[in-house]
C-alpha cells in the first residue's frame, strides 16, 4: 500500500508547478508557523499546506473567504494517503496582495481602538512650537513655513526625512521622537502630492502606531485629496494638505485682529454708557444735596426765629416790665388801704421786694447772657457770613445764586458778596472745565 501512496505522489508531481484559483476555507496555523488550508470551487476542494518560510514571506494573511491565485506542487501524503496541494505563493485573486495587507491592517488596528473618534484630542488654538517632519527638500514644508508666518509667526522644528521609499517609516519614526523631545505643543507629519502608490509609509505599522501614542496632538498631511493612509485615520486631525495643516495648527492673527478690534469697540461703548449714567447719578445726587441744604438752612431759620421769640421774652426789660406791673398794683391796692403802719409795712415789704426782685433780675441777667452768647456762637457756626470769613465768596447774577459757569455768558454782571462788603464785576470770559 506505501509503494501505491508513492507512485500516486510521483505521478501528480510530474504535473509540476501549478496556478490554481479558488476561495479559501478551513484556515489554521499553529505554532509551528505552517498555515493549513483548503481552496475550493463550485466542483471540488483541494487541501493545501504553506509552509512557515513561505508564509511568513507573504504580504497578507491567508484567510478564510479569500479567494486566491496559489502556486505550488501537487502531491499525496504518505500517512494519509491524501492528495494535497504544496503552495508556495499565493497572491489575491482580485485585489493585490499589498490592498489586502492595508486592509488587514487597518482591520487590526481598529479592533484595538486606535482609530477611535474618542481618542482625537483637540488641537492647542495658539501654540508655542510646532513640530514639522517631513522631507526638507520637499514643497510641503515651504508651503507650511509660508502659512505659519502668514496666518501667525510661531517657531516651527522641523525633523528631515524620508517620506517614500523602504527606509522612510524608520525615519519617519525617529523624527517624530526627536521634536518631541525637544519639546513641541503639535506635531505635523506628511508629505506633498504624489501618487497613491508612494503612501506605504505612512501606512506603515509602526508608523501608525507611533502617531497614536504620540504625547502631543498629531496632524496628518499626506496631501492626497481622496487616498486616505492610516496615518490620517490614527492621527488626531487630518488635512488634505500641507497648508491646510499649518491652518490648523495656527489660527488667522488677522481674524483675531479684527475680533480684537471689535471687542475693543465694544468696550469702549459700555465705558462710555457707565460714564455718562455714572454724571447722570452725580447730578441727581448734587441736586438732592442742595435740596437738602436748602431744607435743613429753613429749618435753621425757623429755629433761629422761634430762639429769638424765646429771647425777646426772657429779656429784663420784659421781666421789669412785668414788675411795674405788679409794682402798680401794689401801690393801687396800698393807696386804697389805711395809710399808717400798714403803709410804713408795705413800703419795707416794698423795698424788700424790689432789693430780691434785683437780685433776681441779676441772677437772671447773667444766666440769659450766658446763654445768649452760647446761642450767638452757634448762631455765627451756622452764619453763611462765617462762612465768608473763611476765604469763600457767594457770585449772584441778580437774585440768582451763580453755581455753574454754563449759567453767565461773557458780558454778564455780577456781585460777588464778600466777608466784608461786595464787588459788582463783569464777565470777560468764562472757564467750564
């Protein structure tokens, strides 16, 4: 039965090396690196085997639904006695190998949330540096070093290398940790345009990997208009190109400028507002203070009017007045009585009368001026004429107190009342400040 199994395998060897078509089923891979599969269509299934050297050389990973183009040898294997293909390339039936890699790739990173809306951090809106890396013969830098400048001048780092080619995702990693370091608030990687064949760097892995983790904001500017790379996909803000990149890293000092200016406007506006209710406040207020004045010196007035009642009544001459009165009736009612001892009584009683009412008159002659020059000194206190006294004048026009310099006009006459007597002057020019 061996020798059958060994003749079989010699005879579907000599066919030798085959390209069959067909959609891949049963994958599996083990530790060994080997991948197992079979490719089938509408007729049959083949089993099939890659061995880990090959497999490894491949560009994407075998897997079951694809439909592949693999190249190898048929034969039958000893233990099973079971036909199998021997692949030794394999390569997409449809789209290339390497599309079927990115999106292999791109499917593996988003499982791992790298590609996630909430991961996108918000780029700083006034930036102190900016990180650039990028090819420094390249126009995309030129393009972002005209716009930064334009749009606001702000220190730019810029790391040199390779944007296309197999050493570019190495450079490309290596100058995104080197402005980093050097201390950057954002970070622009990219390129200018080209063809979509020449972004395999920034679909690169490690590339992708690295603008993920990256500790500042990530901008990508592959400058492809509809080729989307993974970079743009990983990276916290995409732009189409590089100088709407540098647009988003900086904002318009001249949109600033103007809002600036509008806002300063509208300050300016509200000052005056505060101002002018501010002297409308100090106005009523003045007003209010000299209805006040004019009110507590009326009532001053009527307090000295009602003192002075007081006074006239307490003078002694009323207080004598008084006693001639009584004097009068005494004498009246004496005359009326027995002129004798009576009379010579009523005259000692009389004298006697007289010496206490004097004494009296005197006490209170001496109390009344007392308090008469008390009343005096806070009568001159509240005298405006102490006022005048003072150094102050009062300017009239007529009967008319004279209080503001708006009032007269060049040509008026006025009196100005002194502490001691008065000047008529008139007006040759007049100050309102």
């Amino acid at each position: 039965m061996a020798e059958v199994v060994r003749l079989s395998h010699r005879a579907v060897d000599g066919l030798g090396l085959l390209w069959l078509e067909g959609e891949v089923t049963q994958v599996s891979q083990p530790a060994s690196g080997h991948v197992y599969f079979s490719l089938r269509d509408k007729d049959a299934v083949l089993p099939a085997v890659m061995w880990g050297r090959e497999a490894t050389r491949l560009r994407f990973a075998i897997e079951a639904g694809q439909r592949l183009r693999v190249r190898g040898r048929l034969g039958v294997y000893d233990r099973d006695g079971k036909l199998q293909l021997y692949a030794d390339f394999a390569e997409p039936a449809g789209a290339g190998a390497e599309a079927l890699a990115l999106e292999q790739l791109k499917a593996k990173l988003a499982a791992e949330g790298m590609f996630a809306a909430d991961k996108k951090r918000p780029l700083p809106r006034f930036p102190r540096r900016i990180g650039v890396v990028t090819s420094r013969s390249g126009a995309a830098i030129h393009d972002i070093i005209r716009t930064v400048q334009r749009r606001m001048p702000t220190p730019i780092l810029i790391a040199d290398c390779a944007v296309q080619g197999p050493s570019a995702p190495n450079q490309l990693v290596n100058g995104m940790a080197m402005v980093v370091r050097a201390g950057v608030d954002v970070l622009i990687i990219g390129r200018g345009g080209g063809a979509a064949t020449e972004l395999s760097a920034f679909n690169h892995e490690r590339v992708v990997r690295t603008i993920s983790r990256c500790p500042v904001p990530v901008i990508s500017a592959v400058g492809h208009e509809t080729d989307l790379s993974l970079s743009d996909l990983a990276a916290d803000a995409r732009a189409s190109t590089p100088t709407a990149a540098a647009e988003l890293a900086v904002a318009d000092g001249n949109a600033i400028s103007d809002v600036l200016a509008k806002e300063r406007r509208r300050l300016d506006r509200e000052i005056h507002h505060c101002l002018d209710r501010a002297r409308q406040d100090l106005d009523r207020a003045t007003l209010a203070l000299h209805n006040r004045g004019e009110r507590s010196l009326a009532l001053t007035r009527a307090s000295l009017h009602l003192l002075q009642q007081r006074l006239a009544a307490l003078h002694p001459r009323a207080r004598l007045q008084a006693r001639y009165s009584q004097l009068a009736e005494l004498e009246r009612r004496l005359l009326a009585m027995h002129p004798g001892p009576r009379v010579a009584k009523g005259r000692q009683e009389h004298q006697a009368l007289v010496a206490r009412a004097e004494a009296a008159i005197r006490r209170r002659l001496q109390v009344r001026r007392a308090e008469l020059g008390r009343i005096g000194a806070q009568l001159h206190a509240l005298s405006p004429l102490a006022v005048l006294e003072r150094g102050y004048a009062m300017v009239s026009a007529g009967d008319t107190l004279v209080r503001d310099a708006a009032s007269v006009t060049a040509g008026d006459h006025l009196r100005i009342r002194l502490a001691r007597g008065a000047l008529d002057v008139t007006v040759d020019r007049k100050d309102e400040s």
